[in-house]
C-alpha cells in the first residue's frame, strides 16, 4: 500500500509532467484557443485568397494600370481605418463573439457577389473597388476585435505562444492559400477563389457560434468619442505604446508595399498567378521561419534590440527583392524579407499585450490594427510611384524611409532598445491612467 508521502510525490510528479505538456504546446493546449485557431485558418486563407484573387482580377484580366492597384488599396484601406478606432470600442461595449459572426456572415455574401459577378463575365474594375471597400469596412471591426477576443482565451503566461500562433495561422494561410489561389485561378478561373472565400468565412461563422466566451466590457459607459479618447491617451502616456504602434504604422505603410504590387512583380519575371502565388508561399516559410526564432528568444533581455535589428533587416532586404535579377533570386529574398519582418511584428505585438489594461485592451488594440490597413494605403502611394518610375523604385524609396525611421527610433528611444522580454513577462499590465512615461 503506497504511503501518503508517496502518494504527494506521485501527484507532485503528474503536476510537473502537465506542467511541462502545458509548457510545451503553450496556449495551443488550451482547448478554446486551439477551436478559435483551428477555425480561424477558414477565414484567414479567405482573406488571402480574396486579396490575390482582386489584385490579380484587376492588374490581368480587367487591365488595370498600377495606379488602379493603388487605388484598390486604398479603396480597402480607407473605410478600414476610419472603422479601425471605433471597432476597439465596440469591442469593449459588445459582445466580440457576435460582432465576430456578423463580420464572417456579411464578408461571405460580398465574396459570393464578387465571384458571381466574375463567372457572368459582367465585372469591371468600379465593382471590385466598391466591393473592397465594403470588405474593408467589416474588416475595420474585424481586426480590434480579433485582436481583443483571443486572450479571453489563454491564460496570462501564453500569451507569447498564443501571439506567436496566430502569426503562424497568418503565416501558414500565405504558404498554402496563395498555392490555391494561384494555380485554382489558372485552371478554373478567377471566380472559383472569390466562391472559396466565401467558404472559408461560412466556416469561421460556424466555429464561432459553438463557442461560448465569457463577455468582458468597460464597467462604465461612456461616450464613444469619450472612450476612445481614453484609449488614445493611454497610449500617449506609455512610451513603449507611443513608439511601437507609430513604428510598426511605419513598417507596415513604407516597407509592406511589395504585396499590393506584387502582381507586377510577377509580370516582370514572366511568370502567370501560379508563379506569383509561389512568391507569396515563399514570404510566408519567411514568417514562419521568423515565428519560431522569436518565439525561441522570447525572454531574451535583449528583446528590444533584436525587434529594432530586425525592422531594419527588413528594410534593406527589401530593395535586394525589389532588384532581383531573376526569379530564383527574388525568391530567395522575399524569404528572408518574411523572416525579419515576423520577427519584429511578434515581438512588438507581445510586448504591449503584456502590457496593456484588459479594460482597455480593445481600443488599444484596435488604434494598433490601424497599422494591417496601412499596407493597402502604401500600396495607394507606391501604385502613384510606380506609374511614374516603375514598381521597383516605388517600393525601394519607401524602404529606405523606413530604414531611417528605424535607426531614430534605436538612437533616441532608450526604453524600447532596452526592452527585456524577461521583464516583460513577469510584470502586470499598466494600470489605465498610470503615466509610465520616462525620457528616453
């Protein structure tokens, strides 16, 4: 018969080996989580497609100049933002699982809109436009709220794992969807990837209805404007939210115009959507490769130094794709543009989900998500640019902008270049109206 003391070392043994499982898979372990990942894939891969599909809709089939690119980027991008601010706060008034299903219920009719006005062959390049904006709409609540909803899912020590998934979840979508997409447009038509659009967001609706969150919300009403001004002072009182969000803004108008371009790119390598699709796919292993570096350096107290290290690898990577001599090369280098960016993206987006106030965590985080939309608006201006010069000029001038934005920030911001991720773990979100400011 085993004694007590036996019986508490067992237990204690069982303890430590979940403990070490728990560790292991992270927030993935979590079962909530790993539905709310597993069915966000669907919608995710749509977004993708939908992207390849109207770029490619435009630039090839309908003969749209590179200015109309920028101009579908900013038909995106524009209602994106303007809803972006106001989404945060909704999604701490309301409700995230419903505003999530509304979002996925609407965007799946406008992509069957879209895909049957392609297979008539009555589209022109006004419906697409009209159509993205009304995308970007929904997509301006859809960002805030995701970015809110997810932690109600983990507990506080996945966080990393948790953030580090869903960049995987974005990462693995661009290795296979644009597969899909590429050779589904060549062998079946432009339409088919606006119906599997449709699919994948049919599919979101259903996994979010099965599940059952509980509703966390401001516990004083407001004003909206009010609200958000509270969300926007908060932010300015944080140096570490005052010069990662402006930064990552940056990265994401100046060094991402690449992808709204890409179509471009594609034709001066002379290869059709399979092959553009293939030079999505490799930026994807790129983010992917970066996922697991960062994830691995998680607690590394020099943390804010590889984030700023590798913003500014990214913006010199940049213009190596942008002059590629041949299309192997291009390859080459857009893979390792997916590394460095990821690497800064994880660990600039982790460091303020530590930090910042859950009851503010929807409009902070919804202001942050401005910065998804800025890359179809930076697509607006390299499309302007690349009429007058050309495509690769277009994205190497915003690149070197960046790059010089990066090296102020490492020069004159103390605080973030010495940022330790093993700091960033142990301590407890701000309080909201703490002013944690210090000079730089």
């Amino acid at each position: 018969m085993a004694t007590p003391s036996a019986v508490t070392t067992a237990s204690a043994e069982q303890r430590t080996l979940r403990e070490r499982i728990s560790e292991s898979v992270g927030a993935f372990g979590e079962p909530k989580y790993r539905r709310y990942w597993l069915g966000s894939i669907a919608s995710v891969g749509a977004i993708q497609v939908a992207t390849i599909g109207m770029i490619w809709l435009i630039a090839k089939d309908l003969g749209g100049s590179p200015g109309i690119l920028g101009v579908l980027g900013g038909a995106i991008a524009i209602p994106t933002i303007l809803v972006n601010l106001f989404g945060g706060v909704l999604a701490d008034r309301i409700d995230r699982r419903i505003i999530i299903m509304v979002i996925s219920a609407a965007t799946a009719l406008l992509m069957t809109l879209l895909a049957v006005l392609v297979v008539a062959d009555v589209v022109r390049i006004w419906h697409v436009v009209a159509i993205a904006a009304a995308q970007g709409f929904f997509m301006g609540f859809d960002g805030p709220v995701r970015s809110s909803f997810f932690p109600l899912l983990i507990e506080r020590k996945n966080m990393m794992s948790a953030v580090a998934l869903n960049s995987v979840m974005w990462q693995f979508s661009r290795i296979v969807t644009p597969l899909f997409a590429g050779f589904a447009i060549d062998a079946f038509g432009t339409g088919s990837v606006f119906f599997a659009g449709a699919g994948g967001w049919i599919a979101m609706l259903l996994v979010i209805f099965s599940l059952r969150v509980p509703h966390t919300k401001s516990t004083v009403k407001r004003r909206v404007l009010r609200e958000l001004a509270e969300g926007t002072s908060f932010i300015k009182s944080q140096r570490l939210f005052a010069v990662i969000i402006p930064l990552t803004f940056a990265n994401m108008f100046f060094g991402m115009q690449y992808l709204q371009l890409m179509p471009l790119f594609a034709f001066r390598h002379n290869v059709e959507a399979g092959g553009m699709s293939v030079i999505f796919t490799f930026l994807g292993l790129g983010a992917i490769s970066g996922t697991v570096l960062v994830v691995r350096r998680q607690r590394s107290p020099r943390i804010g130094k590889i984030m700023l290290g590798a913003t500014f690898m990214f913006s010199a990577l940049v213009p190596v794709f942008a002059f590629a001599p041949n299309y192997v090369t291009a390859l080459a280098a857009i893979y390792l543009v997916g590394i460095f960016n990821s690497i800064f993206l994880i660990s600039s987006m982790t460091s303020m989900q530590l930090r910042v106030p859950p009851q503010l965590r929807g409009r902070v985080m919804g202001i942050y998500t401005i910065t998804f939309s800025l890359i179809p608006l930076g697509g607006m201006m390299g499309g302007g640019i690349a009429e007058l010069l050309d495509e690769r000029w277009a994205i190497t001038i915003s690149a070197v902008v960046l790059s010089v934005i990066v090296v102020t920030v490492f020069v004159t911001q103390r605080e973030v270049r010495n940022l330790s991720g093993a700091d960033l773990e142990r301590s407890e979100p701000v309080a909201a109206g703490a002013d944690k400011r210090s000079p730089s």
